[in-house]
C-alpha cells in the first residue's frame, strides 16, 4: 500500500479546495480484534444489538459531558470550520470538514433526541442509525486527530475532537474499535508503556544511553530507573526510550538534570507519558492510565513531576491528570485522595511541570550555559505541536506554551525563523499523524493531512534555508520522519527542542 | 376573531419559549464538564473568562479569526437585530422610555441593515460550495423566516402603513390581560405569524446557540487545571471507590 502513497501537490496559493465527496470513504483503519478488545473491557465484536446499545451509550454521554450536549445543540451551520481542518485541506473529502464530521454524529442525535429530529428528520437533517452510518462513523471519526484547530474558530468554541471522542467510545462499547489505539492501551496495562518495553529491557537501554554519552561527553551522565528518594519523577514518551529522534531529546533532558545537580529518576511501572485513554475517549481508560503515574510518584516518594517531550501527554498532564489523579494543587483539604499525593509533592514548583519549564527555569536562573554554535549548522523553525498549543499551557501567563520553547531554542541556538503566524501558535496545524492515527493503515491520510505543514516548511526552507524542525511531540516527531521523505525532506529535518539543548549545553563532570 | 387567534398563539409561544430555553438552560447548567478542556490560550481567571465570553458575544471574536465575510454578514445581522428589537420595546412601554424613543430612527436602517446581513448569510449558503454541502432544509429555512419577518416590518413601515396605536393597544392588552382588537392588516399577520413560529421552535432549533455559548466548556473554563482540582461529582465516585481502608491511614 504504502509503494502506492505519493505526496499531494502544495497549493500555489493557499485556496479553500473544491470538495471531492467520497475521496476518502475507503480509508479507514484495521478494526480491533475480540482479544485487544476485550482486554479493555469492551465487546470483542459487533454485538447484535449495536443500534440500541449505540443508542443509549449517546444518551449517557449526553448526560455526563457537558461539551457533548451543549456541541450538539448548538451548531448553526456557519461554516467558519468549515476549511480549517488539515485532513479536509489534504483530502478534499468534505467529510472532513470539522462541521461535516459533527454532523455524522449530530443527524443522528437530532433523530433520537430531538423533538423536530423526531417529526421532521428529513428538514433538520436527522438520521436512523444505520449499519452504513455506523460505518461512516469508524471511517471518519477515525480521520480526525483531535487538535482541535476548529475550536479556535468556532463562535461557539464547538470542539470536534470531543464529537470524535464521543463517536470512539459508542463505538467501543458496540464491538467496533480501532486496533492501533486499542493494542497499545493494552500494552501500556499489560507492560508499562505503548511500545511494549519491559523493565529489563528498560533497563539495559538506559544503560547503554549511559555509555553512548559517556563516550560522546567523556561525562557520566546519570539515566536512572525506579531510584526511591528522587527529587524528580520524569514521565516521557517510550518513543523517547528508542526511536530516533527522540532519544536525542531524552539525552538533552538527562543533561539538563545533570547540569543543574537535579536528583531524578524514570519509573518502570510508569514508563510513558503517552494516553490513549483521552484518543478513544474513555474517561475510564484515560483514568487508569493517568494512575501509573500517581502509583509510581506515592511509591518512589518523588516531590516533583515533570513530563518529557510530548504533546498528547502534556494536555492530558497538564489539563487532565490533577482531576484524574491528584497530580497539581489546590484539592479540597478533605479530598482525601487527592491530598495523598498532594502532600507529599513540593508546591514551590508547578505540578506537573513541563521539561521545557524545567529547562527555562534553569535558563533564566542562570544555571546553565550553551555553546550556541553548537547549532550553526542548524536553521531552526518551530513546529507549535496541537496539543501544547490549544489544550495546555506553560509558565503562568496565558501564550506560554508558544513561549517557552521558543526562548529555549533562542537561548541554544542562533539562527531561528518563524513559519507564517496563520499556521503556528494557536493556529498551528496538526501534524497529520496525532489522534490515534499514527498508524501504517492511514498512511494515505497522513501523508494527505500533512500537506499544510509541508507547504509552509517549504515556504521557510526556500526562503531562509531552514534545515531543522524542532518540536516538542512525540507523535510529531514519528509522523515527520516518516511523511517528510514523501514531501521530498530529509528525515532528520525533525527533532526535539531538548536535541538543540542537548548539543549545545556545557556539561562538567559531578 | 383574527385577534383572539393572535393572541392564543402568542401567549402560547411567549410561554413555550420562556419554558423551553429555561428548561434548555437547565439541562446545560446541571450537566457535568468532567474535564478541563478551555480552547487554549485561555484566560487563568474568572475576570479573564468574564472578558472572554463577553468579547465573543458581543463581537464574535472567533468568527472574526475565521472568516471576514461570515463575520461581517453575521455581525451585522446580529447587532441589527439587537437595534430593532430595542426599538420595538416602544410597543411593550407606555409611556415609552426615552432613550427607546431616541434610538427610533437608528432602529428604522438597523431593519434594513438586518435584512442586506440575511440576505448576504443566504448568498453565502447558496453560492459557497462548502456552506451549501453542510446546510439542511431547515438552514434556509431559517434565513427564510428571519428574511421574512423582516421584511414584512418594514414594509409597514415605508409601504403599507398599519395602525401603530392600535398594535401598541393590542399588545399592552395582552401583556395586562385586558385584550385590545388587532388591527386587520395582512402584513401586520404576517409578521405576528412568523414572530410566533421563531419564539416557537426557538429552544428546538440550532437557535439554542445564543444560550448554548455561555456554556461551551472551551470558552468558559478558566485555564487552572494545576492550580485547582477539577472534579465533577460522577468522576469523584471513582476517587472514593479507589480509596481502600489502608489509604486512609496514609492520607491523614
């Protein structure tokens, strides 16, 4: 399949394009199997009676998330979304409008639980659900990555990655799920992390990061593992752990702690930032992912967290894990859950903390020092990754996840250029790949969904020769490796925020 | 006859309305948001949020971000419709209140402008490949019986004069339960007709958006998620049926 996937031609002028109704109907991913299905407590497959339990899930979603009913209602078709998704802009398919995505599962909303969708389906556009729209449903609830782009937008700031969640987890709880997210769920409770990476194994790879920087520095710096008493709990994306570029931002972190005399330590039982748990959209899921953290941090007795380059994990972090887990401040003094953990963590410090606040607290402190020319060889431009960008923040000022990555490439490096502000900061565009969608089956979509990306690097690269993409996303990083060479880049144009600081930072021996 | 018609039908759609979006209200008010999910960069306090939700009401600041000419048409359709509706407020007080009587004649161009803003937001959804894919029956519709209503105003007011007085009465008499005679005039039903079917389907329709924006959690959360624990009561259930006799040793 992937011999047959060629890039789509950049757009001269940026245009809205014509539609092509249908263009996508056939991409859709490989659904679960009864085994990766059932190890989360859903249905191994479609169930009889899919309609009636699809249903009445909608119903009870409805009643426990506020956004959902609220998103549902109040759409007036307006269209200002209408061309602001990544995948309608690459596809043309206008089911992949942001508005046109809702509507799948408004129709159907508006037919169960409306009074004019009841008498009159056919003039508000209500729907029966039928084993064709609960089709349509996996296939394009399933080309959505959730950046939540159109929210910015929208008058009413409808979120469609709340729909898309909505419509993942009905779909679950009938037997229809999506294999890729849901096996890496069940691996992350079965062995610690997304990528399957058992202790040992771990272990062995942390050593062997020792030695690699221990021969590229001739400095002993420190990758520890379960260490009880650790100032510092890092939670990092397993990608960090192996995969290329990653692990040159996990060794910029290890640095970074290093330099500034940080006691810190990895967790095996906590071995990934990532949750998959928010891209199906079970607060279940998400829930018991979040509480690897919360076990390891109350077991290591660490006081502060901090979380590695990676965009999904830092919103759920970052927004989610302080209502998930206790992790943050300010819970009820008779929240007893919560005040367990929020007891033992150090307030002076933000909890959780990003490792790009860690680092420009350093920065700023002066504890720290860079051999900018370390970069030269680099022009650097910023990729504002969608989940740090509209669904967390840094620092304490609204705009401080733009920020800070900025100031820490600024502060490691000398030549950086900004890419066209419509496609950056909150407007940045996704990078084709987030969502759950980071799967070989949707090549297609994401070389297609990375076509805004692409042409606005093009612009920068043609224009000031800009060689390197720096991010601060997992997911970012394993999707550009793979679509850039599609777009004619070279792979390793894409790397971490931590990979500039780590080439550049002053290390002495501790 | 017509004007006992009239008036059954408008104290039953005021009534619906009222009863409808109160009801709606409190659906969306007593429905949990789980989660901390504001649109961000967002506002860290509730001053912020206040300053947020009240730029995107009066000015449709994302609508602005997303395109110029729905923003325009929108706008302009909107704060027009605010204009005409104050101006009609001298239907509703006597003796009327004088700065409604001051913004009359502004009332008068904000009736056309109203309309031009309609008209220009149904080309749009005629004519834009993309508006015309998403838009249902009803979406015209819609633009229809606001084009219409509209419409039907102003033409008593340049064209086919009715008897103002006599609507005043009309209406004070509905509001004083001592009913008044409607004055016979085709237009004039129209209007009253049309009014009564947009108070009717108000809290059915997509015009729940004018409630609904007040409690879309992307733009009325404060972004404080570290600072303040967010937890809505179903999602406490799973903290206290997690917490085991042992922990509560460990939580003093």
């Amino acid at each position: 399949m992937s011999a047959t996937i060629t890039a789509p031609a950049y757009r001269i002028i940026p245009i809205i394009p014509a539609l092509k109704p249908g263009a996508m109907e056939d991409s859709k991913p490989f659904v679960a199997n009864d085994k990766i299905q059932e190890a989360l407590g859903f249905p191994g497959q479609l169930v009889e009676d899919w309609h009636d339990r699809a249903i009445a899930r909608m119903g009870e979603l409805l009643g426990k998330y506020r956004s959902l009913k609220v998103y549902m209602d109040a759409c007036v078709h307006c269209g200002a979304c209408s061309d602001k998704c990544h995948y309608f802009i690459g596809t043309q398919d206008p089911k992949n409008m942001p508005v046109a995505r809702q509507d799948l599962l408004r129709s159907v909303y508006r037919r169960y639980f409306t009074l004019p969708g009841k008498f009159f389906p056919k003039l508000v556009g209500a729907r029966d659900l039928t084993r064709e729209v609960l089709d349509e449903w996996y296939t394009y609830f399933n080309q959505c990555s959730e950046c939540r782009r159109c929210s910015v937008f929208c008058p009413y700031g409808i979120d469609t990655a709340e729909v898309t969640m909505a419509a993942r987890e009905i779909l679950d709880c009938v037997g229809y799920g999506q294999k890729y997210s849901n096996e890496i769920i069940g691996k992350v409770h079965r062995i610690g992390n997304n990528l399957g990476l058992p202790g040992p194994a771990l272990l062995d790879t942390l050593e062997g990061l020792e030695e690699d920087v221990k021969e590229g520095t001739g400095i002993d710096v420190r990758f520890p593992l379960d260490v009880k008493g650790a100032e510092v709990l890092l939670i990092t994306p397993s990608a960090d752990f192996f995969a290329e570029p990653h692990i040159d931002s996990l060794i910029g972190y290890a640095k970074v702690f290093h330099a500034t005399g940080t006691s810190w330590t990895l967790s095996s039982m906590a071995s990934e930032a990532g949750n998959f748990g928010m891209f199906i959209g079970n607060y279940e899921q998400l829930r018991k992912i979040a509480m690897r953290i919360r076990e390891a941090a109350l077991e290591l007795g660490v006081k502060r967290i901090i979380v590695g380059e990676c965009g999904h994990a830092w919103r759920v972090a970052y927004s989610f894990w302080n209502t998930l887990t206790g992790v943050g401040d300010g819970a009820d003094a008779n929240d007893r859950f919560a005040m367990m953990l929020q007891k033992q963590l150090d307030h002076r410090y933000k909890q959780p903390m990003h490792i790009c606040e860690f680092t420009w607290d350093m920065i700023e402190q002066g504890a720290l020092s860079f051999d900018k020319e370390a970069n030269d060889k680099h022009i650097i431009t910023f990729h504002d990754s969608c989940n740090v960008a509209r669904g967390s923040r840094m620092g304490n000022f609204a705009g401080g996840q733009f920020e800070i990555p900025r100031n820490i490439i600024k502060a490691v490096a000398n030549n950086f250029v900004e890419m066209p502000s419509s496609t950056t900061r909150e407007q940045t565009f996704c990078c084709g790949g987030g969502g759950g969608l980071l799967t070989d089956d949707l090549l297609d979509l994401r070389v297609k969904g990375a076509l805004p990306r692409m042409e606005v690097l093009q612009q920068v690269v043609d224009e000031h020769g800009v060689n390197f993409m720096a991010c601060i996303c997992a997911i970012c990083k394993a999707q550009f490796t793979k679509v850039m060479p599609i777009y004619g880049f070279d792979r390793r144009m894409i790397g971490g925020v931590h990979q500039l600081v780590s080439n550049a930072i002053r290390l002495d021996n501790k | 006859m017509v004007g006992t018609l009239f008036a059954i039908l408008l104290y039953l759609a005021t009534l619906l309305f009222v009863v409808g979006v109160l009801y709606r209200i409190r659906v969306y008010s007593r429905t949990p948001a789980p989660l901390k999910i504001p649109t961000t960069p967002a506002p860290i306090n509730t001053g912020g949020v206040v300053l947020r939700m009240t730029r995107e009401v009066l000015f449709f600041e994302s609508l602005f971000k997303a395109n110029l000419w729905t923003w325009g048409l929108g706008w302009l359709f909107h704060a027009s419709l605010a204009l005409v509706l104050l101006r009609h407020l001298r239907y509703f007080t006597e003796p009327v209140w004088s700065w409604v009587a001051l913004i009359q004649p502004f009332g008068v161009y904000a009736g056309i402008a109203m309309l031009l803003g309609l008209a220009g937001l149904w080309v749009r959804r005629l004519f834009v490949e993309r508006i015309r894919y998403i838009s249902t029956p009803s979406d015209h519709l819609m633009l229809v019986l606001l084009m219409v209503i509209a419409a039907s105003g102003l033409l008593m007011k340049f064209l086919a004069h009715t008897d103002v007085i006599a609507v005043k009465g009309f209406i004070l008499g509905l509001m004083y339960f001592n009913w008044q005679p409607l004055p016979a005039h085709f237009g004039l039903y129209v209007h009253l007709f049309l009014v009564a079917v947009l108070l009717l389907i108000f809290p059915i329709s997509k015009l729940l958006h004018a409630p609904g924006v007040f409690f879309s959690p992307s733009r009325n959360q404060a972004d404080n998620p570290r600072e303040k624990r967010h937890i809505s009561a179903w999602a406490k259930q799973l903290d206290t049926s997690q917490l085991g006799p042992n922990d509560m040793g460990n939580a003093k």
